[in-house]
C-alpha cells in the first residue's frame, strides 16, 4: 500500500459582523508555519488591506486574526 501525507495551513478570522472565516492559501513559505510571530504580523497586515467583502451582507471579510492552524490528511491507497 502507498501512504501520502500532505500538509495545508489554514488561517483563521474573524469578520466584521463577528462571524468567523477561514483562508487557506495554496502556496506559502514553509516558515510561516512554523514561526508564530512572522505568522501573526502576517496576518495582521493581511486584514489590513480589507481585500474581501461578503456579496449579500457587504461586510469586510478576514478583519481581525483568530488563529492559524496546520491540517495535515493522510491517503493510504489500497489498489
């Protein structure tokens, strides 16, 4: 059987109206995920610049960082 593991970073934020989302990006640099304090200032600046907003409720999106937190899935193919 061939195991592979692949490994996502996904931040997490709060919006405007309170409500919280996430955003995964598809490509970073391995060291934001494993330095916390380049990972925060990296977020901060990223809500900085009110970049998204929700169509219906026209609410900026990703103002205010909550979290960070790396998903790492693991697939065992059996044929």
């Amino acid at each position: 059987m061939n195991t592979t593991i692949s490994q996502r970073l996904q931040l997490v934020f709060f919006n405007a109206d309170g409500s919280q989302s996430t955003f995964t990006p598809k490509f970073y640099k391995d060291e934001l995920s494993t330095d916390a304090v380049k990972l925060k200032e990296w977020m901060d600046k990223f809500s900085q610049l009110e970049l998204f907003q929700h169509n219906e409720k026209e609410t900026p999106l990703y103002t205010e960082k909550k979290g960070a937190r790396l998903i790492e899935t693991k697939v065992t193919e059996i044929f």
